[in-house]
C-alpha cells in the first residue's frame, strides 16, 4: 500500500491511495469446486481470515440454498467474534500506539524518532507495559477461536451448513475463562489507555474527518435479545441513516489497474483482466461504491450506525470506537455462551446444483466483507470479492469522488512535513488491511509519500 500526497502551505491538497499488491484470490477459485473457496479465500490474510471463511460460507449457502441451525449459527458468531478481539487489541497496542507512546525497543520500528510524543513519562511507561501485556491477551484471543475452529489463523471450524465442531463442558468452561480474562484487561486497561491518549492529543478530534457516509452489512444482527444484538444493515448518508440495498453496489476500474467497463454493477459477472499499462491508473484496489457513494466502513461506522457511539468522525474517534466495539463484542460473546447448547453439529452431505449464484455480506473486524459466487457445472465459473480495506483504501472513481482515506487526508494541517505523524495516523485508524507496516518518507517533487510496503 502507497499514501501520496500533495502538500501546500504545509496543508495536504491532494492525496492518492494505492494498492501494490496482486492477489488473483478470484482468478484462482475459478474452475475449482465451490466449497474450495471457503478455505482458498482465508487465505487472503492471517489477521481476519475467520471474515472470509464466514462471508464465503455465507455465500455458499445462498447458493445452494441451505440454512444452519440456530445453534450452528451461535458458533459460528462466537468464533467470528473472537476474531474481533484479537484485531483490535492487536491493532490498537501494536500498530497505532507506536504512534502515539515511545514504546520498548523490542518492536521492530521504534517510535523514538517521532517528534510529537505528549505523555507524562509515568503514563508513557504504564501504557508500554499494557504495550506489552496485549501481545498476550491478542494470543489468547486466537486461543479462543482455536477452541471452536481447530486452529488460528485459517479456522476449519466454519463451514456450510453451520460448524464442524460442536461444544462441550470442558470447551465452554475454557472459553468463558478466556472471556473473563479478557474482558478484565479491555475494561481496566484498553479503555484507560485510548482515554489517555485522547486527553493528550485533542487535536485529533478535528483530523482525518472525510465525508462523514458510513456503511455495515450489519454483524450479530439475527437475535431479538439486546445484550447479544449489534448492529443491523444500514447507511449513513448526507447524515440521514437509510436502509441498506445490496443492488445499489457498484465497483469504478477509471484508476484501477483492469480493463472492463469503467462502472461495473453485476457482482455475479464483468470479469475484469489486469492492465499495467492503463495510463491514469494508480492501484490494484477497484473503487466501489454504494449508489455511487464512498463509504467508510468499520468499527466508527457501525458504532454509530448502531447508536452505540454519539461522537463525530475524526482519527481519533475512529480509535475510540474500535476499543469500545472490543468491549461490545467481548460482552456478545459471554452472551452468547449462555445461550449455546451442547448439540450435534448440523454438518451432512450437500447436493450443487448444475447452476446457481449466492452472495454473502457481513460486517468483519475492518468493516464490510461482500463475495459473490457464480457456479455453472458444478463448479465456480465467477467469483467476486469486496473487501473492507477495498471501500476505505480505494482510489479516486471516474466522477471525480475521491476514496475514504484520500478525502480523510484533505485539509490536514502539519505541523512539518519532513515528519508527516499526522499522515500515517490519519491512515492507521482505518485499520488497514496491510501485514506489514514499513514506512518510508520522501520529498521527491516537493511533495510527501508515506510508503506502507506490504
């Protein structure tokens, strides 16, 4: 992933988002037996694999028309839920305090080099010891979907028709363990620590704004009980919350590195081939949109859209709502497990059809998650992929409307642009999808670039 931006008056004017890496998930499930692509498309990331393994399962049961038990889906939501856990506690110590605290040596980037460090020393010293704690309680978040999945990352546990893997008194036991543990450190520690952070760096509270349209597909959205809801689908737009309508999806290719139709609006079809040589393009990341919208989406958008966030839309509230959505979802999951019953898993033998199509939309640890199966003899003849980092990181469409992070970037005011902070802080709070996060600076042209290298 590439930032570059344009600066003037030490003010950002301008602002790209670009996307380096390509995958080809979709080329390859082509060809391939449909319940292939539940594992294949895991594979898409370490951190939020159990995301596509849910959504392709969702999919895939679309298609052929089978529905999970009320139990099965339980499971399967407390194992999606401790994904959840162990993304944000992961992203918050791990990758955006450095930005904020002078952290131990021992990460491989140290943020000594930062000139905008605010904290007392006691408090910069009490939140690199929960720096270091979080490693642990991250761990055992993956424990706990390890419990019910078979292992992390890449769960075998989700599956069409419900889960693999049913539970027991020793199972439920170790995982209401591990939620109390958990819940412990995000109540007395990950909620003191983003309120310090907030406290010392108000300004934040003004930066990375962008237009303010939020989306979800909604997540933990099938139960009548409060305490275990969520969110529901929904779209926040020109400030008016409306229903949401899986139709009013399209992806834009004008700087994307494809040929096709610019504006693309059957997700089931309109197979797009790379392009390296297309002139205006800048990314590998397509722009999709929502009745020709940018959307941003992920833990701000579904806190607010859910009415359990009343703030506004900055950097820093980003980052509020993704420790807060920690402590909602930990809550879920210990709801959850009283409610799940020690059943026989729903798993049998499933008939494909000779042709048949299925969509799967769900809100994930980083927002919304949509794929799109085709299947003609048996086998996957399109599939089609829409990411959260794929709405957040997107480049600019062919009517002009920057992507989420671009137009978050615009106006930023800093204080020197030799050491642009507020560039890759503005950018890490939509938590995007990137295994690595080497940055390099550059002044080329009399403007700046953050390069995220994946």
């Amino acid at each position: 992933m590439e930032i570059e931006v344009k600066v003037e008056n030490n003010k950002v004017v301008d602002a790209k988002s670009s996307g380096l890496l390509f995958r080809g998930f979709e080329k390859m499930l082509l060809g391939r037996a449909p319940f292939d692509a539940i594992y294949f498309t895991e594979r898409i990331c370490g951190i939020c694999s159990t995301a596509h393994s849910v959504v392709s399962t969702l999919a895939l049961e679309d298609a052929i028309g089978v529905q999970p038990s009320e139990n099965d889906k339980i499971l399967r939501d407390i194992i999606h839920g401790w994904e959840f856990i162990q993304n944000h506690v992961r992203h918050f110590y791990l990758y955006t305090l450095p930005d904020f605290v002078l952290t131990p040596d021992i990460q491989p980037v140290s943020s000594a080099g930062l000139y905008d460090l605010r904290l007392p020393e006691a408090l910069n010293k009490k939140i690199s010891e929960d720096y270091l704690e979080a490693v642990k309680f991250s761990r055992l978040s993956h424990q706990g979907l390890a419990v019910l999945g078979g292992k992390a990352p890449h769960n075998h546990g989700v599956f069409v028709g419900g889960v693999t893997e049913g539970l027991d008194a020793s199972k439920l036991v170790h995982l209401k363990y591990l939620v109390s543990e958990i819940k412990a450190f995000i109540n007395n520690r990950m909620l003191e620590d983003v309120n310090i952070i907030a406290e010392y760096y108000k300004d934040y509270f003004k930066m990375g704004i962008g237009y303010g349209n939020l989306m979800s597909y909604g997540v933990f959205d099938t139960y009548k009980e409060k305490e275990i809801s969520y969110v529901n689908p929904a779209v926040l737009i020109n400030g008016q919350i409306r229903s949401f309508e899986q139709i009013k999806i399209t992806e834009n290719i004008y700087n994307s590195w494809y040929k096709g139709e610019t504006v693309q609006d059957n997700l089931f079809g309109g197979f797009t081939e790379d392009d390296m040589n297309k002139a205006q393009a800048y990314s590998f990341v397509k722009a999709p949109r929502y009745q020709g919208h940018p959307m941003e989406v992920g833990p701000l958008a579904r806190m607010i859209l859910s009415g359990n966030y009343e703030n506004k839309i900055s950097m820093m509230d980003r980052t509020i709502a993704r420790v807060l959505e920690a402590k909602k979802v930990i809550e879920i999951i210990e709801g959850l497990l009283e409610r799940v019953s020690f059943e026989p898993v729903g798993q049998r033998q499933y008939d494909i059809s000779d042709s048949s199509r299925g969509s799967g939309l769900k809100d994930t640890t980083r927002g919304s998650l949509g794929h799109w199966v085709s299947i003609e003899n048996k086998v996957i003849n399109h599939y089609n992929i829409i990411t959260p980092s794929a709405w957040n990181c997107s480049p600019t469409d062919s009517k002009g409307a920057r992507g989420v992070i671009e137009q978050a970037l615009i106006g930023t005011e800093l204080q020197n642009p030799e050491q642009p902070v507020e560039i890759g802080r503005i950018v890490r709070s939509f938590d995007p999808c990137i295994s690595c996060a080497t940055h390099v600076v550059s002044d080329r042209f009399k403007s700046v670039e953050i390069i995220i290298c994946p």
